[in-house]
C-alpha cells in the first residue's frame, strides 16, 4: 500500500507499506524505505529500512503549513564529496539539536519526506513543522551519532547511522537512521530520511 517510487538516473528510492502476520497472531503493518540500482541487466537492491507503523498512525502522507523560516547564513562545507557529506551528516544532527529550522529548510530538497519511528511519513512542510520543535532542548540530555557509513551511487548518496541517546528523565534507546541525499546542480541536499527504534526507551539495567 502507499507506494511511492522516485527515479535519480540509475537510482531508484521505494518507500510503502505492507502487511505482516506478527507472532500474537494480529496483522500489522509496516512502513518501509528500498533503494534500488540499475546495473545494466536490472534493478539490484542495495538497502532497506523498516519501522512498524503504530496503529493510530495513517497510511498516507502527512502534510503541513512550512513554519517561518529566515533565510539560511551559515557555512557550506567544502571539499571532496566525501567530506562534505560527512559534514551534512553532522549539521543534520546539530540542527535537530538546536532546532534549527532554517538549517533544513536550506538543505532539505523540495520532494523530501522522512519516516519516522512510529511508521509516520510526512512531506517537507510537515518535516519543517517537526524540526523548529525545541525536542532536544526540552527532553534529550545526550543525542549522540555513531557508525556513521556513507555509500555513493552516482548522484545519490546513502548515509546510515545510529543514535544512543539518553533522555533527560534517565531513560536510554537507540535510533537508526537512513538519510538519503541526491547531488544536483552542484550541491547536495536530503531527499529523504527514515528513523527505526533499534532499542526502545527503557531505564538502564
């Protein structure tokens, strides 16, 4: 269901939704992000994230009115397309640290949409809405990133990661995470993310 199919040259990103018959014997859905390469005799996948759709979450994409932004001032990275992905990556996760709206309203492309943990998709407007929240300052003591890899296909590039974060009331979990940003024009910008509990919130030991 709600499959959605984006084409960059011989890339190609999958996001939908499909049905599982769970062990307590209820069917649940799950919502799920497929990267596609074409290698000359057919399409061979090359990643593939999923997160189980909460049941008050909905099928279709969730939209919103863009908050206000000002138009971003700070620093693009420079260097060789490695470095300055690795430099997004770590400007994505400061952004999210200080709700910096106007970060990803530069940096996010107009067709991007993000998966979050609940099995939600949501466009950019609805991204942006999300972003300018004060999360970080408000519930997250410590939002580490670790195994950071980036892969390249051409004009698109997969950046996989992972959070061990800590909440201000104690609790531990960790998050995974899929960005997916396409080179165009000379410059990189997101087209998609999709976050999974690796570890659900639980107090340690």
């Amino acid at each position: 269901d709600a499959v959605r199919v984006r084409v960059y040259g011989d890339v190609a990103v999958t996001h939908a939704v499909f049905e599982a018959l769970a062990a307590d014997g209820k069917v649940r859905k799950v919502r799920y992000t497929d990267v596609y390469v074409w290698e000359g005799a057919g399409w061979h996948l090359v990643s593939g994230q999923n997160s189980l759709l909460q049941p008050q979450v909905p099928v279709t994409l969730q939209s919103a009115v863009e908050p206000p932004q000002v138009t971003f001032d700070g620093h693009e990275p420079t260097g060789t397309d490695l470095e300055v992905l690795r430099a997004l990556n770590a400007g994505y996760v400061q952004a999210f640290r200080n709700a910096d709206v106007d970060w990803y309203a530069a940096h996010l492309a107009p067709e991007y949409v993000v998966v979050s943990s609940d099995g939600s998709i949501k466009d950019r407007a609805a991204a942006l809405h999300d972003f300018a929240r004060p999360v970080f300052a408000e519930h997250i003591q410590s939002f580490p990133v670790d195994k950071v890899q980036i892969r390249r296909f051409g004009d698109v590039a997969l950046i996989h990661a992972e959070n061990d974060f800590v909440m201000k009331d104690g609790r531990v979990g960790v998050n995974r995470y899929t960005d997916i940003w396409h080179k165009s024009d000379g410059k990189w910008r997101c087209i998609a993310a999709h976050i999974t509990t690796h570890k659900a919130l639980a107090l340690p030991g």
